[in-house]
C-alpha cells in the first residue's frame, strides 16, 4: 500500500551545543528506525547532519519561506524539535531566538510542527517513533435534533501501543532446515466434559449463558432475533455543567470528533458549540452507536477541545461513561468518623500542603516534566533496546533500565535534593509503625520486591528477611499460645521464639491439646479438614526443630483414640494426605524407617479388620 | 476495634491484564437473608412509587427479589438461603418455634439461586399470610425468642464450607429496634444476654452479621437500644449503618440494595512517599465495565458442555510441543528468541508499589488522558499505623491546592505512569454518593496519543465561529440543560436485553419483556417549541441557507472511493453467484469442490462474513441455507 509508505529524513544538529544531548537523540533515532524495521518495513529513511555553528540565520527569512512553500506544494511536513532548558549549557540567547523566529515562520507557512523539550526524557518521547496512520471509526452525523444533524468524524485520540505479541518458537525442526518457518500452530479441539473421548466438530458447538446453575443453550439465529439492535447514530441528549461529570467515570480510552473536512458550516458549528461550552464550562452528553450492527451503544461525554491555532480546527473529545451497572457502590467511612488519632494535626497538615506544593512536576515559567505526551513507555522502549542487542548477541540479558527512563519510574533525584528540607520535614511530622498486632507471617505488604533490572533472581529469595526496611521501629511479637483464630501462625511463631527453649516444647503440647480437642469434639466430622491442617503444621515444625519423637507419638495416639471411638475417617483423611511417621530421613533422631512409615496406616486397617 | 472487616474478602488480583476486568469467582459468598416478619413489619409503610403505600415487608422482598436476579447472573456461585422469623408456622432443620427457611424443590436451603426460586420467590407475598404467616415471636409470659432461634438456624446454614475458602454473612431485616421492649426484669436480661451470646458465638465462627434497619416515617429505628450491641458496632461507627428517618422509599431501596454487594479489596498496595516513608493502601474497582457472563459452549446434539483442548503444534514438522515455546520476533532478516523470563524482565521496570514522583495542577490532566477505568484507592492500618493520617493530609492538601500526584504505579504486567485525583466525601441524604479517597487515573503515554487535530489542519486559517454564533450556541445549550444528570443513571440496554433474553428463556416464560431504552433522547422535550427554535436559530446562524446543500446525502461526488468498490464487488457477487445451484451443490456435498473464490460470492451475495478458512465458509453456507 504505497500511500501508507513514509519516507522519512531526519535533519540533526551536531553544532558544540548539542553535543550534551546527543546520547538521548541518538536513541531516539535508533528507536525510530528500530520500530520502522517492524512497523514499516517500507518506509525509507535518510539522516542528514548539520552543524549550526557558523550558520548566519538572520538573512534567510525568504528562503525559508520560499522553502515552505516548495514542501507544502510537495505534500511534505516537517516536525521541530527544540531542545531547551538546562540541557543546553551557554546557548547563545540571540541566535536561539532568531532560529525560533525562522521555525514560526516555518510553521505558518506549511505543515510544520514544533515541539520544545526541555529534559533529556521528554525528548526521548518528543516525536512518534511509530507512524499510525489515522482512520476514523465513524463518519456520520452528530444529531444535535431530528432537525439539525452535524457532519462529523471520529477517530481515536488515545489508544494503548501494546507491548508486542511475540510469535510462538518451534525448536523442533532439524538445525539443517533452511526453509523452517520455526511457527507453532494452535489447534482447538472440543471435547465433552463427560466423556473425553468423544470429539465434538466446531460447527456443532452452540453457546449456552449461565443461569444460576443451570446452562441455557441459545443458537446464534435465535440470539440474532432477540437480540439489541440499535441503528448507527450518534446522537446528544443534552447538556449539562462540567462539574456533574467527575473525572475519574472516565471509562476508557479517548474519541475526538471532527468535523468533516470540506464542510464550512459543520466545522463552524463544532466550533461555536466547542467554544460555548468552554465559555459556559458545560459538556455534553451523547449516545453513540459507531458501527451498523454494533450490539451496544454507549454514553459519554463531549468535552471542547478548542484550538489554539488558526490552522487547526476546534474538535470535542468523547470519553465514554459507565452505565448504572458498571458502578459498584461501595460505601467508605467518612474521614471525620475516624479517630482523633487517625486525622493529621494543624503542623502535619502544613507539611503535607508544602510538599504538595513544593514537589512540583510543572513548577510556573518552567516546562512541565512527565507530560503524557512527551514521556515515552519504558517497557516497550526496554523491549525494543534488548532485541537490537539481541540481534548482535543472541545470549545478551536484559538490559537494566536506562538512566534517562529511570525518571519515569523513579522520583527525580535533582528534585528531590532541590526540596529536601520539604521532604525532611514532612518526614519528621509523620510517624510511621508496623501493626504490633499482626502476625508476621500474615505481614506481606512491605516485603520489598527487587526491581528486576538489577537482581536477576530475586523472585524466590524475597523472604522476611528484606521485609521490613522502610520502617525503623519492629517490635517482635511475642505469641505465648495458640489461639483460635490463626493456630498455625500462632504455632510457627512460638516454634521460632528464641528466647527461651522451653518454647518450642511448649509450642508442641500446645498444639497437640488443639489438634486433640478439634478431632474429639468435632461434629459429623465438621473440623477434620482444620485439623489435618494443623497436623501439617506440627510434622513440619517437629521435623525443623529435630523432635521427631513427639510427633511420632502422637500420631499413635491419635490413632488409637479414632480406633476406639470409631473415627477412623479422620486416620483415613490424614493417610491420603500421605501424613504418616516422621522416619530417620526426615529426622535423623527418628527411630522410624521409610518402609514403617510407609506401612503405617495398612497395619492399622488390617487392626482394624480384626 | 478493626475498622476495616474486608480483611476476609481480600483478592490478590488485578495482574493480568484480561483480568482487569473480571473479579474473581474462587472465593465464594454464603448469605443467610434473615428477615423479620412480624406484623409490625407488614403495618408499618412507607409512601413509595405513585404515592402508594408499601409495607416495609415488601420493600425488603422487593430489593432481595431484585438482587437475586442480579446475582444469578453477576456472581451465581453464591449460595443464598432466605430465612423469615416472626412466623406462625415453622420450617427449620433444629425444628425452632417462629423461623421459616424458604425454598423450592430440588435446592438445599443454602445453595446457588435456581430460576425456580427466584421465580417462585417473586410470587411468595401474595401467598405468604396463608402458608408461612406473621406472628410475634417474642411476648410476656412465653419463654420463646425468635430471635435467638432464627439467628441458631441462620447458623446452621452457614456450617457448609470453610471460612476461608467463603465469605459468610447474615442480613438482618427488620424495623423493630428494641426486640426485647415487652419484657420486663430478669426475662428481659437474660435472653438479652443469650442472644448477644448467640451472635457472638456465629462471629467467631467467622460469619459477619450486617443489620439493615427500616425506620419509620415518623421514629427513627434507634440502632443504639440493642443492636449495636449484637453487631458490634460502637462510636463514630452507628452513623454509617444508620439510614435517616423519613426518607423516601426509593431511597431507602436504594440504600438497601447498595449494601446487599460486599466490598472487595482488589489489591494492597504499598505508596511511597519518599525514600523510608511508605504508606499502606488499599485498591477497589469501583467502576468496570459490566459485561453478559461468559459462554459456555455446549454440544448442541446433547447439551452436554464442552471442554476446550489447546495443543500446540510444530508448524515444520508437525510435532505436539509438550514444554510452553519461547517466543520470536523477526527484525533484521532474523528470528530473535525471548524466554518468558526474559519477556517478564523486560516488563518489571519497577518493584510494584506505587511510587510518588510529584504533582501538578489539576489543569495538567486533559481529558484525553485516559486508557481505561480507573481504581480507587483508600488507605489502611492494618499494617502500618499512621498510613491514614498521612492519606488524609495529603488528600486535604491536594483539594484545597487543586492539585494531582504524578505516580509510577510498577503492577509487574502492566507498569503506568498514574494520576492520583483526590476526592472529597459526597453526601445527600440518600447516603454516600462519592466516598472520600484517591482515584488511580491510567496515564497514556506518548506512543499511545495520537495526534489527530494536525491531520486535520490546513495551510490557512480553518473556519471558525464567530462571536455572535457562539452565542447562539449558548442560547441552545440553556434549552436543553440536564439539570440533575447523574454518571451512570442509565442502564445499558444491550446488557438489560441480554439479561430478558435469558431470564424469560429460564423461568420458560413464553413473552421475552420489553426493555426501555432508557438512552434514548428526550424526543417530547426536544420538541417543545422553545428548544425547536433555539435550534433552527442556531442551524441559520451557522449554516445561512446552505444546511440542506452541505447535509444532502447523495450528488456530491464524495462517496469513497472504498465504498464505491464495495458496492461493486457486491453486485459482481450477486451476478456470478446466480450462476450457481448452490442447493444442488449443497446436496451433493459439492461444496468442497468449490474454490474459496465461488463460495464468497454465495456469502458477499447474501450479506455473510467471508472471513475464515474454507471448511468455515462452507458450513457458514450450509447454516443459511438451512441444511
């Protein structure tokens, strides 16, 4: 499709004052032409360098004009990016403001865009290293009555870059095979849940929804007669104030609505309606059917989106809004029920309203940092980095996060030492303790995962050890019995418990009465699943801590007792969960061999037979 | 005291992204409806709909009636028993005086709901004074106490299961707030006492007892006489579970309904502030988009379901690979493998917490801003004392500042760059309208906004309103203002059809409801003349004359290019497809003979998607031709 091909040429600036940015375009660049290797593979690139050095910018004026309009009657566009800020170190201000003079120029007379970046991030996200053509997703009218329809467009303003679906890799084809494809089918078969066996072809599947437990088949012409049908439409049901309409109903990602191109009154009458919402800060409401065909409609709300420049048009972005069933409401305490202790003093409050204030991402005169539309995706930039170092060494490990996007994921380092005092004292104001109340085996929040980039094999070694390290204060819980409602962790503590040894033998009794209690007092067998439970708990713990000998007893008695009282469906429970006698391999002071163990519970059925 | 019982419901999910938008079904709810059916509850009204009086009796049959047949369809593994007390006659496994358990054939009493019950449920009142009948169960002189019993069967029920693996709870219905109010003395005392000891014992167990009080128009039901005791509520805490008296019926059905869905911690998260300052937080999906339950596909020869099998075959040599391939993506003539580790590497950008980088003012969030819906988030405790009240300054402070934090949320699937808006509580009085907390906004990034308007742009200046058209534009929006819109006041008609269809197809009702739409505009308002002519002098200011010229469909040359063809191949279909007997091909099993190219135009012939491989195609064909 040669109109979708793009040949694109890339103009960069290597005079003395880019020198400090290079690394970051450089990326920028090989990101770009990484993403062309897969997106468009047709596409054609160039690159040019120039220096800026010796340039005498001030006399071309016309030339540049007359450049303008050689490329807009080519049907060429051009973005600028202009690197600001800090990053450039001792600039020269006059020749900074004629070079932005003669990119206005630039601007007004072709298709020409210019961004200014002012962090080396922004600029890794300055341009699209991915070229989407738009395509509209409705063409119709926006009935504002039955007597007044506006011609309009829509197309997706926002719309998630996903990480990419990797193909699936066959090893399985001789290494001699020139002509593998290496791909790897799918195959769906339908088989009866009753009988395995029995294969059934697609064509006789037929859907059937769940009621209750129940299934009701429903053949897709049946579904086709019955079903919602609504006309493709897009119609207002009215307008009303912007603040009815909270931010956070957002459902998904953004529509924006044009109005069709070559139409004057359409695109007049977005424009008055645009700017009389702004004006009045109303919204308004829509239903809208996209497609003939589509099974739903959607509500949602039209927000102006005037342009700020001649030759743009004013637009409305559509975000779409939840139904009555898409809203659970929860109810929440309010702050004020909560108590004293719970609410932030006069000087806390304080503290909290200067960091807020203080820690500022869009500080007045200076560029806004981690704007949406200039912060690239740290994942899929990762991606793209570990498979061109992939294409030269096909063992290369994942590379770590690069400095530049470490300013997504990380708080700015230079900001935050610009505002310490703020933070330090918000810190101080505050006073942070874990639960003494909780068990730590129950404590999961604040183990720290390793981020990836640095420890490879974090994942299974994260234990307690690492649990608690943004907190000072850890007072030890100190468990004393078993208790009623978290037995087993009850159990391990008191099994860990190291400042006296009595504990772990008092841990053992404990639990023995428990298990006791649970398997003579149980109802109909009720509690025997809790109680094999704390069997489970107990072997272990005796097998840690070498006491293999208590454990063993009291499986024998336990045994005995279910013998004479007719319980035997507990023993039976505790032999298909293969909890039999702890032997000399799972405790070298055990007296038990594996063939004993494992003979356990049959000498006790052939008692029993007796 | 723990404020925060939601402990039990917690669910580790929201990882994987196809989740997002599903909850859970492994951890079940068992719910025991205990409700009160003494006289009181059937003299007792309320002025409801049409200015009609409704017994709180029904009001309380209405919404369980109702949330059933959303349960069925939302979350049918629940198990639900439904429990009357203040009865004359008796229906209970402990064979207890003035406790009824409902229910139909082939059901135990606490099981998923059926159609049957639900249907037969829906016509128990007019029946209910001759089979079950009210009677109070609770006088002088006897030493009955309903209560006590229906709470002992209520528990009963509940026996099945672990806690761990359900979530149990008892709704209490009822309107009396003083049960024991006719006693006097020692009597009094002690089946105060016993029946405090008895929901004791069941919140032991595990079970959560959770009282929705009905008021009087004219008394409010008075929580503090004896049932805060019995659910153990104190303090701060009564004014949550109190509805205000006097309030409409709907209200009240409202409230009730709202309370009958429990709260589900998505996930637990940990905030940090700065480096040694962590804060715990909580997250709830309060907003997803609600979606018919999933399909199961059945044999239609049997309507036995059906299993999915997925086996994974070499495409090369044919082979069933047994281990999960690694993956490849082609770049520079080559294949470049990844392991899943790798993949998952790649993807943990960050250690999974919720990290704070700065904030901004609100005027930074655009509206375009969006990907999906979004989370909230309330602090919590539990774990970390002191993370609420740094919650709670910060949310004040960004309230008054009109400000947003700017948040790296690193979820190790899908790591995002977050805005955290705050939001202050909102109450009417029909109860919290928005709870106080922060809302997790999805921020896009670059390589998801796409920049549209600059396609748009011309050379020149675009068109563009004038002063006075604004104008009238604004004259336009005063006349058709929705003054009391509310977010989610309509239901979605697809999903209410969807949920007809099944219901009627069910309960085997031979008429499938008519559903309203009720997204429909407002055709009587937008007809009133006042709106008809602030539109016909807005259309006149914008358009002169020119409207009916510019809107005309046809004659002026702008169909596309892509649809003319369109038509084209259709015509082209229909001509070459006559030149078939398809039926006789058909029945010949000639079909498969045929190239993909002929069977299209049978399919593009009759309007059929002609997507799929030829085997598809061909049964695509035989399905509409009936064989």
């Amino acid at each position: 499709m040669a109109r979708n091909r793009e040949g694109l040429l890339l103009l960069l600036d290597v005079g003395p004052s880019m020198h400090g940015v290079l690394p970051q375009v450089e990326k920028l660049c090989s990101m770009l032409v990484q993403k062309k290797l897969i997106y468009g593979k047709n596409d054609e690139v160039g690159i040019v360098l120039f220096g800026t050095e010796d340039s005498d910018a001030g006399t071309k004026e016309d030339q540049v004009g007359l450049i303008a309009m050689r490329m807009s009657a080519l049907g060429m566009k051009m973005e600028n990016i202009v690197v600001r800020g800090s990053l450039i170190g001792n600039a020269n201000q006059i020749i900074m403001d004629e070079n932005d003079l003669l990119l206005d120029l630039f601007s007004k007379k072709s298709s020409v865009k210019t961004v200014y970046v002012e962090s080396p991030t922004a600029l890794l996200g300055a341009i699209k290293t991915r070229n989407i053509s738009p395509v509209t997703i409705f063409r119709g009218d926006l009935e504002i009555s039955p007597n007044m329809k506006i011609k309009v467009w829509v197309y997706k303003k926002t719309s998630e870059e996903k990480f990419p679906t990797l193909k699936k890799y066959s090893d399985k084809a001789p290494p001699t095979d020139k002509f593998a494809t290496h791909e790897v089918k799918v195959d769906y078969e339908y088989k009866s849940v009753e009988d395995t066996s029995r294969v059934v072809p697609p064509e006789q599947r037929i859907k059937g929804y769940r009621y209750g437990p129940h299934v009701v088949p429903i053949s897709s012409a049946e579904w086709e007669a019955v079903k919602f049908k609504p006309e493709k439409s897009v119609k207002l049901l009215g307008f009303t104030d912007a603040s009815n309409i909270l931010r956070h109903y957002y459902m998904k990602d953004v529509n924006v609505l044009i109005a069709e191109p070559g139409k004057p009154g359409a695109m007049i009458a977005v424009s008055a309606l645009a700017r009389a919402m702004k004006e009045m800060n109303k919204v308004a409401i829509l239903r809208c059917v996209w497609r003939q065909g589509q099974q739903s409609v959607v509500v949602g709300v039209l927000t102006p989106n005037v342009s700020e420049k001649d030759n743009i048009p004013d637009s409305f972005f559509f975000n779409v809004l939840p139904f009555a069933e898409d809203v659970r409401e929860f109810q929440f305490p309010s702050f004020s029920n909560f108590p004293i202790s719970w609410q932030p003093n006069e000087q806390q409050q304080e503290a909290a309203d200067n960091l807020v204030k203080m820690l500022d991402l869009a500080p007045s005169g200076k560029g806004e940092t981690l704007q949406p539309e200039f912060t690239p995706n740290p994942v899929l930039e990762r991606f793209f980095h570990h498979l061109e170092l992939k294409s030269k060494h096909p063992d290369a490990p994942v590379p770590p996060l690069d400095e530049t996007l470490k300013k997504i994921t990380e708080p700015d380092v230079e900001l935050l030492a610009e505002k310490k005092s703020i933070v330090d004292a918000f810190r101080r104001q505050f006073e942070l303790k874990e639960n003494p109340k909780l068990k730590k085996s129950t404590r999961r929040l604040l183990r720290e995962k390793p981020s990836g980039s640095d420890e490879r094999h974090g994942d299974d070694n994260v234990s307690d050890a690492l649990a608690v390290n943004s907190i000072e204060s850890k007072p030890d819980t100190k468990v004393e019995k078993i208790g009623d409602l978290t037995p087993i962790q009850d159990f391990e503590a008191m099994m860990s418990r190291r400042d006296s040894p009595d504990w772990v033998g008092k841990a053992i009794e404990n639990m023995k009465k428990k298990i006791f209690n649970l398997v003579e007092n149980s109802n109909k067998g009720d509690d025997y699943s809790k109680a094999v439970e704390l069997f489970v708990a107990l072997r272990k713990g005796c097998i840690l801590e070498q006491e293999p000998k208590q454990f063993n007893e009291f499986l024998r008695r336990i045994c005995k007792f279910c013998q004479e009282k007719n319980l035997s469906s507990f023993c039976d429970l505790l032999e298909s969960k293969e909890l039999s006698l702890v032997t000399k391999s799972d405790a070298i002071d055990s007296d038990v061999t594996d063939d004993e163990a494992r003979s356990f519970f049959v000498k006790r059925e052939l008692k029993y037979e007796d | 005291m723990d404020l925060d019982p939601d402990d039990v419901f917690r669910d580790d999910e929201d990882d994987l992204e196809n989740e997002f938008f599903q909850e859970r079904e492994s951890t079940k709810e068992f719910v025991v409806y205990l409700i009160d059916a003494s006289p009181k509850m059937f003299s007792t009204t309320c002025p409801g709909e049409d200015q009609r009086d409704e017994t709180h009796f029904h009001i309380v049959v209405s919404c369980i009636a109702q949330s059933l047949k959303t349960q069925i369809i939302n979350r049918s593994y629940d198990e639900v028993a439904i429990c009357f007390f203040n009865t004359r006659e008796k229906k209970n496994l402990q064979d207890s005086n003035g406790v009824f358990v409902y229910n139909v054939a082939e059901r135990e009493d606490l099981d998923r709901p059926t159609a049957r019950f639900i249907k037969e449920f829906d016509q128990m009142e007019e029946s209910f004074q001759k089979v079950i009948g009210s009677q109070y169960g609770i006088v002088s002189g006897s030493r009955e106490n309903s209560l006590y019993n229906a709470l002992w069967v209520a528990q009963g029920l509940l026996r099945k299961g672990s806690a761990k693996t359900a979530d149990k709870r008892i709704l209490l219905f009822t309107n009396e707030d003083d049960p024991f109010g006719s006693l006097n003395g020692a009597v009094k005392s002690d089946m105060t006492k016993t029946t405090l000891q008895r929901a004791k014992d069941a919140q032991d167990l595990g079970i959560s007892i959770e009282l929705l009080p009905l008021s009087r128009p004219d008394e409010e039901f008075n929580i503090s006489l004896f049932y805060a005791d019995l659910i153990g509520v104190e303090g701060d805490d009564l004014a949550l579970v109190l509805p205000s008296a006097g309030q409409k019926l709907e209200d009240m059905k409202d409230q009730l309904r709202k309370r009958l869905f429990t709260k589900r911690i998505v996930r637990r998260i940990s905030f940090i502030i700065s480096n040694g300052l962590s804060i715990e937080l909580n997250t709830y999906a309060l907003i997803r988009p609600t979606v018919p339950g999933a399909i199961t596909w059945l044999d239609s020869v049997t309507n036995c379901p059906l299993k999915t099998e997925r086996s994974l075959i070499c495409a090369d040599t044919g082979a069933l690979m047994r281990e999960p391939p690694k993956r490849f993506q082609p770049y520079k003539n080559e294949n470049i493998k990844f392991s899943t580790q790798e993949l998952s590497e790649i993807k943990r950008v960050s250690n999974g917490h919720l990290r704070l980088l700065g904030f901004k003012p609100l005027s930074c969030l655009k509206d375009y801003h969006n990907l999906r819906p979004s989370t909230f988030v309330f602090p919590s405790d539990k774990e970390v004392i002191g993370s609420t009240r740094i919650f709670i300054a910060l949310l004040r402070s960004m309230l008054r500042l009109k400000r947003f934090a700017v948040a790296f949320y690193g979820n190790p699937t899908h790591p995002q760059l977050v805005a955290l808006v705050a939001q202050d509580e909102i109450v009417t009085a029909g109860g919290q309208i928005e709870p106080p907390g922060m809302h997790m906004i999805y921020l896009p990034y670059c390589d998801d906004i796409r920049n549209v308007e600059e396609h748009h742009s011309d050379a020149n200046a675009v068109p563009r309103a004038t002063d006075d058209q604004v104008k009238k534009a604004i004259a336009l929006m005063k006349r058709i203002d929705l003054k009391d819109f509310s977010v989610c006041q309509f239901a979605n008609p697809s999903l209410q059809r969807h949920y007809a269809v099944l219901q009627a197809l069910a309960l085997e009702e031979d008429e499938i409801p008519e559903i309203n739409d009720e997204t429909a505009p407002d055709e009587e308002g937008m007809a009133r003349p006042g709106v008809v002519n602030a539109i016909e002098e807005f259309k006149l200011s914008v358009y002169g004359d020119s409207y009916d010229e510019e809107n005309a469909h046809a004659g002026n040359g702008k169909v596309s290019e892509a649809s003319k063809k369109r038509k084209a191949v259709a015509e082209n279909a229909v001509k070459e497809s006559a030149n078939y007997d398809w039926a006789d091909l058909a029945d010949n099993g000639k079909l498969k003979d045929m190239t993909v190219a002929e069977l299209k135009y049978y399919l593009t012939a009759h309007n059929l998607p002609v997507t799929g491989k030829k085997e598809a195609l061909i049964s695509r064909i035989l399905t509409h031709m009936g064989k």
